[in-house]
C-alpha cells in the first residue's frame, strides 16, 4: 500500500518542472522529441542569419554594419522565439521576415526614390510593431461560446471566411514547398516561361556544386527523408539535413572552406562584432538601438506619405503572414480548437508583435512568426520546448556561425519540400463543389506560391471571395423580389467588408 502511495506521488526534478511546465506528455511528445524538433526548425531556418543582413544592406558583407545587422537578426530571432517558447508555449519560431527586409532594404537602397538612413527605415518597423501589438491588445466583443474578450486582431480572424482559411494551409504548404525547390536549385530561372527545371545534364555542375549539383542533394536528402519517416524513425528530417550535407561535399556544394573562416562574412571573431554593434554609433556600424540615434533625423514632412504608407504595408503583411503561417502549421497536426483556431492564439498574437517592436530596437526588419516552424512541428514537435531549443541554438549562432553555415541550403531545402507534403492534406477538407467557395480557395491557394506571398494569397482570396458574395447576393435579391420569396441571408461581416477594404488600398498602393 505504501508502495503504491509513493508511485502515485508527482514526480520530482528538473525534468519533470519541464514537463509539468510545457505540458510535453499531455500533448503526446517527449523531451527527447522536443529537442530534436527544435534542432530541425533551426536547420531548416538558419540561412536567415546571412541572407537577412544581405537583403536590407544593398553592400552585401562589404558593408560595415553587416555583422551588426547579423547579430541583430540572431538577437531578434532569440527574442521572438523565447516569446513563443515561454509565454505562447507553442512549437513556433521567429526571426526577421523575407520580404520584410527586402522592404527595409529597398528603403534604404533608394528604391522609393528616397534614400533612407537604416535607423529611419527601422522606426517605421518600430510604429507598425506598436501598431500591431495594439490591435492584439485593443478589445473588440466578446466570444460567444466562451464569453471571454476577443482583440481586434482575434475578430479579424473570426471574419475570414471558411473556404479560405481551409485553403490557407495548402498555400502555404505549396509555398513551401516553391520555396525549398528554388533554394535547391531544382526549379530554376527560365527567360521564357519564368520558371524551369534545372538540367541534370550539365555536368559541369558537379565539378563546381552547380545546380544541377545542388539539386541531387536537395532530392538525396527528401528521398532518405521520406524512407525514414515510412519506417517511423525519429528525427528522419535531421538524419536527412546532414546525409545531404556530406553528400554535398564530394559534389562541392559543401564548402568546408566555411568551417574554417575562409568565406567571406562568415568569421569566428564574434567579439569585435559584438563591439560595432553595440558602439550605437552608426557612422562606425552600430545598428543597436539606431531608431533612437538616427531614426527621427531621418524623417521629413517630403517623406510623410511614403512612411505612412510604409507602416501600414508593413503592419498588413506581419499580420495576415504570421495568421496564414499559424493557422496553416496548427491545423495541419490538429493544433487548433473546433472552429479552427490555434491553440493559445492571444499568445501567439502578443509575441508576435511584441518581437516585431524589440527587433526594430536590436536593429533588424519585421520580426515574425517562420513558415520552416513547421518541420519542428513535422518531426514531432508540439510544444514551447521546441521553440526554446531553437532560441538557444540561434544565440549560439552568434559564437559559432561557421558551423551552421557549414550545412548547404540545398540539403535543409528538402525539409520545406517534405513538409510542403504534409501539409497538402488539408485540400480534402474544401468543399469544391460549391463554386462559391472554390473559386476563393483555389485563388488563396494558387497565389501564395505564384505570387510568393502569404499575405498576398490571403488578400486575393478575400477579395474574390467578397465580390463573387456581393454579386450572388444582389441576384438572389432580384430574383427574390421577382418570385416573391424569402429574402437572402446578407453573410459577409462588417470586418470582413473592413478587411477586404484594406486589401484594396494594399493592392492598390503595393
């Protein structure tokens, strides 16, 4: 009896306050299985830390703020990640969007047709941020099951229509996927048709780590992906990131040059970075804090419009991305609630946004929620363990760059191909035999890929969807009127009308 007592108590430990803390056994996972689908969300995520400084410095390496905007990009995908792990508790990581910094760097290049200090560009950031993270704080009604206050940002997902939240994660499972096959090399530029699939026939390529080269690794590492996952054997997305990795360098697309410093922008010198980047002196490259040392000097009454329309393009896109993204990797493992919300989605909301406003004071873009999240979520991972594991592996980054830039981006693009996979088994669930509510979920789905971006699949698909509604409406309210009959049911929201009205102006003014 006394036995039994001491089975039936709690158990104790640093491990059991983990799993007590994260839930990790309520939701079906293992420490073990956490950790490892961490380590695959950063593999799969890490290239950020050198393409996202390449995207919002026109100089590339040559630039003397790149280390500080590489510092920067780990310090915010540190903090938006430890957000998702601790307060969210949800298996999702953050770092500066693609796209996003393209915009930043456009600004800053002169693309507007102004030319923008880096600290300017990043205020705007720091605005939409505050701007985002009140619209997840501003109540607005309450939910009608449970009775408890909704944010503005929570109604809005609420007023999208159901065919196309349906649709959103096939999108971005296709988007994904277009992704991981470009970085591969697999599909191609092609002059005539836009896009091609590379020639496996040059053979030049494997004696140079060509595309052609890049893409045998790239479809090598899915194939052994594949086999793993058939047998059920953990961490299949690893084993296949490094089998490629080392296939990779007989075919010269692993550079072993990285490991040892010898590629440009890659060194193993972090502290001289660290002390540019804190120096809060632009001139000599210090990025840390720059919203307060030149944001505000940078501003003019001549660049008002642009700023403004600025800050309200980069709000939309972090909004609707980081809620296509979540919807998209929660409802493809049954992460969500019966109305097809994620789990802690206040949290998610909050930690976004929150990123978003401390990333532009670290010195980066927009900081949002990742799409590669879902290969943690694919290799298990359900909880904040998986986003913790990735926070640390991202601070370590920062010491050791040369070892993560070591795995070529054609070997962890066969995780986004593989996960691109997984996700396209939500299309079953889409009624399309309603041409009411097919045509807006094929047009989500088709123009994320095409048009490269979440917020852009989600903008076409309500604005289809809106106008095809408004449309059957007015005819079945003339041919009410003429049979006499009952009058039709008005179904679209006023946020939906409000949302689809943004879209406009954001199509508009893109």
């Amino acid at each position: 009896m006394e036995d039994k007592q001491i089975e039936a108590q709690p158990k104790k430990g640093f491990k059991a306050k983990l799993d007590n803390f994260f839930g990790i056994s309520a939701n079906g996972s293992s420490i073990k299985i956490e950790i490892i689908a961490g380590i695959a969300t950063f593999l799969a995520m890490v290239y950020i830390l050198v393409v996202n400084p390449n995207n919002i410095l026109y100089g590339g390496t040559a630039d003397p703020r790149w280390s500080s905007v590489f510092i920067a990009t780990a310090f915010g995908a540190v903090i938006g990640t430890l957000l998702m792990a601790l307060l969210a508790k949800m298996p999702l990581a953050q770092a500066p969007g693609l796209g996003l910094n393209s915009a930043v760097g456009a600004l800053v290049g002169g693309a507007a047709g102004i030319v923008f200090p880096l600290g300017t560009a990043l205020l705007l950031v720091f605005i939409s941020g505050i701007i985002f993270l009140v619209l997840s704080i501003v109540p607005c009604g309450r939910n009608k099951k449970t009775g408890a206050l909704m944010s503005l940002r929570e109604k809005i997902f609420d007023g999208i229509p159901k065919p196309i939240r349906m649709a959103i994660p096939v999108g971005i499972g296709l988007f994904i996927a277009f992704i991981g096959l470009q970085n591969a090399k697999i599909i191609v530029d092609n002059p005539y048709t836009l896009v091609g699939l590379v020639k496996f026939n040059n053979i030049s390529d494997y004696q140079t780590g060509g595309p052609a080269a890049q893409a045998v690794v790239c479809i090598t590492a899915l194939i052994i992906i594949g086999v793993l996952s058939h047998f059920k054997i953990k961490g299949a997305v690893i084993i296949g990131i490094l089998a490629g990795t080392v296939l990779g360098i007989p075919l010269h697309v692993t550079n072993i040059d990285t490991l040892i410093g010898k590629t440009p922008g890659i060194t193993w010198k972090f502290w001289e970075n660290f002390g540019t980047y804190f120096s809060m002196d632009p001139a000599s490259g210090g990025v840390f804090a720059s919203i307060f040392t030149e944001g505000f000097a940078g501003l003019s009454p001549e660049i008002a419009g642009t700023c403004v329309v600025t800050i309200i393009s980069f709000c939309m896109i972090d909004m609707f991305d980081t809620m296509g993204t979540v919807v998209g990797i929660t409802s493809s493992v049954g992460m969500v609630d019966e109305d097809g919300k994620p789990h802690n989605y206040d949290k998610i909301m909050y930690s976004d946004s929150i990123a978003t406003v401390t990333g532009a004071i670290m010195g980066t873009s927009t900081v949002t929620t990742f799409v590669e999240s879902s290969v943690g979520v694919a290799a298990g991972g359900r909880t904040g363990l998986t986003a913790l594991t990735t926070a640390i592996l991202f601070f370590l980054a920062i010491f050791i760059l040369p070892v993560f830039a070591f795995i070529p981006s054609s070997a962890a693009a066969a995780a986004l191909i593989y996960v691109g996979v997984l996700m396209m088994h939500s299309v079953v669930d889409i009624d399309f035999k309603n041409i009411k509510n097919a045509i807006p979920a094929f047009v989500t789905i088709i123009a994320m890929p095409l048009a490269y971006s979440i917020t852009d699949g989600i903008g076409c698909g309500i604005i289809t969807y809106v106008i095809l509604s408004l449309i059957t409406y007015v005819a079945d309210l003339i041919v009410a009127a003429i049979k006499h009959t009952e009058k039709p049911k008005f179904d679209l929201s006023v946020v939906m009308m409000v949302v689809f009205a943004l879209f406009v102006v954001y199509f508009a003014t893109k």
